[in-house]
C-alpha cells in the first residue's frame, strides 16, 4: 500500500487523484460491511445510507449556531426532538435538545443538574452523584469537566443497578442520580422504576442513560418483548439521553437530550449579553455546528418511520436471542446475566477469554474485550442479522484453537504473571516508567494481527492498583497522537 501522505502539498491535489487515495487510505480500516464488527457501526441497508449521506452532504456547510439563518436546521432539530420525546413518553411540557452524541448528551444533563443545585442549593458545596458501577465512563468524563463529585455503587448479582445502594449512597451533596437503559457492558436495563423513588423522595433529578435503548426500546415494547419500564412514565425520572446514531442508524454525531419540562433544561443554555462581537447564545456544547448530522438524522429516520425501526428491532432481538442461545450451548462459554435487547457479553470460567477473542479478531470478526469479569462483548445490531450461525461457528472454532494451544501461550502467560507481580512491588512513579515499556507492546499489535492482544488485557485486568492501569493508558494516548 502506498504511504500516507504526511506532508503539506505545495500545490494541492486535484480531484479525483486525491479521492483516489482516500479510498486507499480507507484500506487501513477494519472492515464492518461483511457484519463481522460489533458496536461501533449500526448499518440502516444501502437506501436509507445512501439518503443519509445525501442529507449530510446537502447540510453540511450550513451553520446551526444561527438558526434564524438556517431555518431548515432548526426545523430538523424541532422535528427529532418532538418524535424521540414522544417515543419516550415525554409529556406536553417535555423538552430537548439535538446534541453530537450520548457524551454531550450526558455532559448536558450533568451540568444541567448542577447548575440547577447553584441556583437553587447554594449550601451545596460539593455537588456529587450517584450512579451504578456499570454507569458509562461519558458521566465520569463529565463530572471530571464540571467538578461534580462521583459516588459509585455496586450493581447486583445480575449486574442491574441496586436501588438500596443507591439509596444508600445519597446524601444532601447529592445532585443527581443515573442509571442506564441498558447499561453497556452486560446489556440489561437497570430497575428505573425502583430508582426512580428514590429520587423522587429526596427530590433530586434522576437521569436515564438511554444512549443504546432510547430508539431501540419503545420498539421492542411496541413488538411485545418484556422490556421493564424504562421512560418518562416512570415518575422520577426527569431527563434521558437517547443516541440517533446508535440504534437510531443515523450516521455519527447524533443524539439526543430530553427533559421532563422545559424549566429543567433552562439551565442547560448558555448566554453571554456583553460580548463586543453581540448577543451569543447557545443550547449546548459546540458553537459552531454543522448542520450536517442534523439533516442527516432527520433523513434516516423519515426514510426507515416507524416501521422500519420495527423490522430493524425485531431482527436484532432474534438474532440477540439466537447468538445467546448458540454461546450457551458452546462448553466453556456462558452469557453473562441476562441481556435485555442486543448487547450481549459473555465469559469463560475455565478458558482464557481473551486468547478466544484473539482467535476471533485472527479471522476478522472484532469483539470488544470488558472487565470484571473479563469477556468478550457484542452489540448486534441491523446488519447482524444473517449473521449468528457464522459467528457461532467461529466462536466454536477459536474455542477449539484456544483449547488446543494451551503450551503456545506459556509465554504471554509469564508476561502477564510478570507484570502483574511488578505492579504490586514497585511504586507508582517507578510503575510509570515501566509502563512505557508496556504500552509499546500495546502499540505494536498492528491491525491485523492481535497476537499481543490478550496479554495486554490479561496485564490490565491483572493488575490491582488501577492507579498504574490509568498511568498505562495515558501513555498508550500520548504515544498514538
Ligand atoms: C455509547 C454510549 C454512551 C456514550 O455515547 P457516545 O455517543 O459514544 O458519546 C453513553 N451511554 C451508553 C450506555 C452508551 O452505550
């Protein structure tokens, strides 16, 4: 393959030369149309693709910070929020916001929460939330930005949230409550309706992380499966994030952030009034914004309508039940928990799961490795759906690989027992420098072959002091940007 351009062209490259070498360097990409990627991509089928990407081309140079010169923009924006808040049965007053993706969703809803507190609670000093473990790390992420501080509490043994810890864990710094619909890493909903009055008796806001569930189910409910009540009719709950670009199918930078009025969402916005440059106001994070995604979002989801989305759920859900069903029935391997629609996550108590994974990405089907216990997880989505009897067949076939190859791995083995054993005895400055050298190992393992892959998770997963698995990870950032 030829090399990446690296330097700044004198005189630019025409044309077609230069979408010439986009499609070359596109190359370098794992590939998700064959339907052997999990997560990451959510394929709506050519057609509604193709009007997507048409909607984002057409959109994309107008500037949504100024709606009253691009009308269109904010007429989609209207348009998205009032069809999400209705599929989640926000009522009259319910209000929105169209946002990048499920982190400024969240980043949102957290600063929404504490500024309300300022507002309201100035005796708060320290402003805190409480959110399960299984919570995704967007809420971390925001309360890093906004200074909000994070009580953690553990998930029960069928890792949904425990509304006792929750309650618990509360106190008069507490802001907000999250909990998630469905959580990420084992794919269940966690009991909102059992939160949601804990919130309401200690008056405090209680967000629900609908990023994976928000468009995928009030489908599922619609098509009989059992979904536990998740949405705005649970009272409580005052606001839910719900990503377009997940089960939406839209293409990135596309979600949603709703509240149960428009009181709530008041201390969202922003506005500065003395600025030389005029009047500045803005809903949300960006300034400057294309109008690209909005159009976009809007095409897919006037393309698929309701019906689309329902065909599109119930393809997930029987493939999700046949891919459970064919984990269980392979010795070794065990779904874990019991997932509520299509993020599915699995493990071993007598293999290594990860040299499984291994095998998997060996044959281009790519998996995304989670903690605690270690496994290996899916997020099945449209373009999985003729796909479960080749996984399943290559699941058993880099079962029978792992199963057969115990003495190759002795080496990655002693690595891991290395690492794990140096963790423990060296301090945290020194584990720094130590964790150069290992992250070199992670950087090494180019795209195709993973081989280092499950002794890096192995090191990781191993190591007891996170404190070094943080310092491992800010290295392996550093070294890739
Ligand atoms: C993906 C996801 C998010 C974060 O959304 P981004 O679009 O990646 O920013 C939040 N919560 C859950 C449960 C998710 O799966």
């Amino acid at each position: 393959m030829k090399e990446v351009r690296k330097s700044f062209p004198g005189s630019g490259i025409p044309a077609k030369e230069l979408i010439a070498e986009l499609q070359e360097i596109k190359f370098m990409d794992a590939s998700w149309e064959d339907g052997r990627m999990f997560g990451y991509v959510f394929h709506p089928g050519e057609e509604t693709a193709g009007v997507a990407a048409r909607a984002y081309q057409l959109f994309g140079s107008e500037n949504a910070l100024n709606s009253s010169l691009f009308k269109s923009i904010k007429r989609f924006e209207n348009d998205i929020v009032a069809i999400v808040a209705g599929l989640l049965h926000g009522g009259p007053d319910a209000a929105g916001t169209f946002t990048s993706g499920g982190t400024e969703s969240i980043f949102l809803a957290v600063k929404t929460a504490r500024d309300k507190a300022r507002a309201e609670h100035p005796e708060i000093k320290t402003p805190a939330m409480v959110v399960p473990g299984s919570i995704h790390p967007a809420f971390l992420k925001a309360a890093h930005y906004l200074d909000v501080f994070t009580v953690t509490t553990p998930v029960r043994k069928d890792k949904r949230a425990d509304p006792e810890a929750i309650r618990k864990a509360v106190n008069s710094d507490t802001i907000l409550i999250a909990a998630s619909a469905p959580c990420y890493p084992h794919g269940v909903v966690d009991p909102i309706d059992e939160i949601a009055p804990v919130a309401l008796e200690k008056n405090i806001l209680f967000h629900v992380d609908a990023c994976m569930g928000g468009m995928f189910l009030p489908f599922a409910a619609l098509l009989e499966y059992p979904i536990p009540p998740f949405d705005f009719n649970v009272p409580g709950v005052t606001s839910i994030s719900a990503d377009l670009h997940k089960y939406g199918y839209a293409p990135k930078g596309a979600s949603v952030i709703l509240y149960h009025n428009r009181a709530l969402r008041r201390h969202q916005f922003f506005v500065s009034t003395d600025w030389s440059g005029g009047l500045y106001g803005s809903t949300s994070f960006q300034g400057s914004r294309s109008g690209g995604p909005v159009a976009a979002a809007w095409a897919t989801l006037m393309n698929l309508g309701s019906e689309g989305y329902l065909r599109m759920t119930r393809n997930v859900m029987e493939t999700s039940r046949k891919i459970q069903s064919g984990i269980n029935s392979i010795e070794g391997l065990r779904v874990i928990s019991n997932p509520d629609m299509g993020l599915v996550s699995f493990t071993s108590d007598t293999l290594d799961i990860f040299e499984v994974g291994d095998a998997l990405s060996d044959r281009n089907w790519f998996l995304d490795r989670i903690q605690f216990p270690d496994a290996l997880h899916v997020t099945i989505a449209d373009q999985h759906k003729d796909k479960a009897d080749e996984f399943i067949s290559a699941l058993k076939q880099a079962v029978g690989i792992v199963k057969g190859k115990k003495f190759e791995n002795v080496s990655n083995r002693f690595l891991v027992s290395f690492v794990k054993g140096l963790s423990q005895l060296l301090p945290e400055t020194w584990f720094r420098k130590f964790s150069h050298l290992v992250s070199g190992l992670l950087g090494s393992s180019d795209a195709g072959k993973h081989t280092m892959g499950a002794a890096v998770y192995g090191i990781t997963s191993g190591i007891e002091n996170r404190g070094n698995v943080r310092e491992l990870m800010l290295d392996v950032l550093d070294k890739m940007y």
